[in-house]
C-alpha cells in the first residue's frame, strides 16, 4: 500500500555511469549481456556452458556480480574465461557504477562479449541499466509458470528468456504452454530457449542468438569509428 | 565495490512502524511469522499445507505481500483462512508500515497465529523488521547446495528453514549434507525441516514447532495482559 522508491539521485547516477560504459563497449564493439535471475535459476551454470561452447570462436570475458563470496568466479574461471568478481557487499543488484572499475581490468580490445552475471534477484537488478545491449533472464521450470506474472518488469525489459532446468520438467507442476504464453504477453518480443544447463540440451539456437548480435556490433563499431 | 546503502529514515521509520505491530501483536498473544524465500521456493505451496494441517486447531490468518498479482492470496483464501493482500506495486519487500493498515482487516483478538508471506526475495526483505516474532526461509533443494553462503543475512536473522521439494532431491545435485552443514554455520540455531509441498511429506516436526511457538506467545500474552 506504502509505495517505497528509489531516490532520484541514485538512478541519476546510474544512468550517468551506464552511458560512459556504454561509450566504451560501442568503442570497442563488445557486445554486453546483462544476465538475470532469481537465486538458484542456474545463471553460473548456463554461463560454464555458454563459455564452453564458444570457446575458440568468440573472446569472451565475464563480470560476476555477488552479494559476497567469489565461488561463481572461481567456477567462471575455470572454464578459461577472464572474469572480475564484484562483491556489492550486502547490495541486492549491481549499479552501472560498480561495473566501470570492474573494465579496466580486462583487456577491452581483443574482446568480443562481456557477459555481466548479476546478483540472484528477479525484482531490483531490473531498475539498473548497467549500459548492456541486451538482458537475459534465467527462469527454472521449478519455479512454478506464475513467476512473470508475480515478477513483470525484469521480463518486460529482457530480450531473451532462457527457460532452464528443462530436465526436470516431468517431475514438476509447470505448465511449460501456459509459462510461455504469459511470458509472450508481457513482452511479445521475447525470444524463448528451453535448454538444460546440467544436461547441455537445447544450447545451439541461444548461441547462435548471442554470435549474431556480437555480429551485429561489431559492424555497427566498425560503421562509427 | 560502491556500496548502497539504505537512506537511514527509511529503516528508522520502519522500526517505528515494527515496534507499534510488536506491540498489537503481543497484547492479542498472537504469534508472527514472517515467511520469506526466493521466487519459486514454494512458500504458497508451504503455507496452503500448513494452513491445512492446522484447520480446526489454531485460528490462523494470513497477510500476502506481493509486487502485483493477487495470486496467491487466491489460492490461500481458498484454503479458509482469513487472507488480506498487499500489493507493494514495485517494492521488493513489504516492510512494517504497510503491515499496519492491513491488521485493521482482521479480528486480532480471535487470531491464534499470522503468518505474513513476504515478497519473493532472498536479499531485500531480510532488512525490514515486521514486528514478528520469528522468521522462516523456504529453500528448495533445486535452487542448489550454494545458496547459503551466497545470501547469508536472511538465513542468520530466521529462526527456521524449512528444505522444500525433497520429492525432487534424487533429480538435483543438491548436496543435502553439505546444505545443512552450511546453515548451521551460518546460524547454529536454526531449525532444519525436510518437506515436500506438494507431496505433503515432513510437515509434523514443522507443525509441532509452530504449535509450541503459539502456546508459549500465549502464555507470555497471558501473563502481561
């Protein structure tokens, strides 16, 4: 009943922030993937697999966003991909802020995506632009299909929905129609994977989404510099 | 690597709000649980279980906090417990101000228990005092072993965790030993209960401490009034 809001000034500087990361991801035609979900969706592990996958066709580097602890970093790493781990310290979503620091450590040059694994959360990582292309969201089918009905605005503003943990579709309630047809009315542009991190199923048509937009940055980097 | 931080009115007023709904609460001997977890946990799930099992024994009511959607009040209203709603329209937690107005809607002398089923959210709702008595984390076995140490302040301010859709644990990597492990480290005096919602198995341990729970409120009711 109580509306409680984010004070301008925050937002303010976000935006400001999330413009200046934005200049230099267009300056270097790196594509940036803001990827999403609410705890336990399986982010880190459809990100092992996303790297494993690519590895010799695209330069890919990877920031991990966490409250605390630096364990999804270190799973990152070990698939060979460079990664930054930021620690928002008690902070439920990364700001555009956190993320300018986090650039210098990588050399932004040879990269072609930079994927930033946001805190678990389905409702506050959705108010901050960190100045990303594009925003995928992770969503299990353990979850239950009324999740983007309770939780809209993070669905509204992604491009992509990964639908994970399609494995255990059998032994759960989730209506996968009914998952799909809600997400579709919220943001009728959403392009929909169904994919299994654990049984690396259903990968090819997300990978291929993700090398056509780095495609398509690049040439539009190319175009402006 | 910035923190963000909370402007400090909001926690203030909020405590002020806490303290007026302890004291309602403790003058009607009615127990307040605060009931939170990640979207998808299967908090409804749990409490439409609970809310069952209890039917006849204890005068139950319930508050469901949620962005938008009415949902899950829906679902427990079919239930037969007096159920009041409560939107945040963007908030990601409910906090005690909003609880206030909604205790007007019920008859708190009659109450035996009140569970308030918070917004689903691992992070933000662990800041915000309600005036309850006690607090219990709904975790699934599919959100993974890592949750924990990934998200500790909610799990060492609750009293309770109840381990939920041990159904699905044989399908899951979820190291339950390691699980259980990691949230005694976090809070050594947490209770641990293994449920399944939706098979509605390992409710007792779980009924019987909330029963214990309500009895000594009213003891305590009872000799302050």
């Amino acid at each position: 009943m109580v509306k409680v809001r984010l004070a301008a000034p925050v937002l303010q500087q976000n935006e400001e922030a999330a413009r200046e990361n934005r200049i230099s991801f267009q300056k270097h035609g790196i594509f940036v993937l803001n990827l999403m979900s609410s705890p336990g969706s399986g982010k880190t592990s459809t990100l092992e697999r996303t790297i494993e996958h690519l590895a010799g066709s695209l330069n890919l580097a990877v920031i991990e966003g966490d409250i605390y602890t630096t364990r999804d970093a270190e799973r990152i790493e070990k698939r060979g991909a460079p990664v930054v781990q930021i620690n928002t310290a008690g902070s439920c979503h990364l700001d555009a802020r956190m993320i300018k620091p986090a650039l210098e450590d990588f050399d932004l040059g040879k990269l072609d995506l930079l994927i930033i694994e946001n805190v678990g959360n389905l409702v506050c990582p959705a108010e901050f632009d960190l100045g990303e292309d594009a925003r995928a969201v992770v969503l299990s089918v353990t979850e239950g299909s009324d999740k983007p009905m309770k939780y809209p605005l993070i669905f509204r503003q992604a491009q992509v929905v990964l639908i994970n943990k399609m494995d255990l579709l059998p032994y759960t309630d989730c209506d996968l129609p009914l998952l799909e047809k809600e997400l579709k009315s919220i943001n009728p542009e959403l392009e929909l994977f169904q994919i299994s991190a654990r049984e690396n199923t259903g990968f090819s048509p997300w990978l291929e989404w993700l090398k056509k937009q780095v495609k398509i940055k690049k040439q539009t980097a190319d175009q402006t510099s």
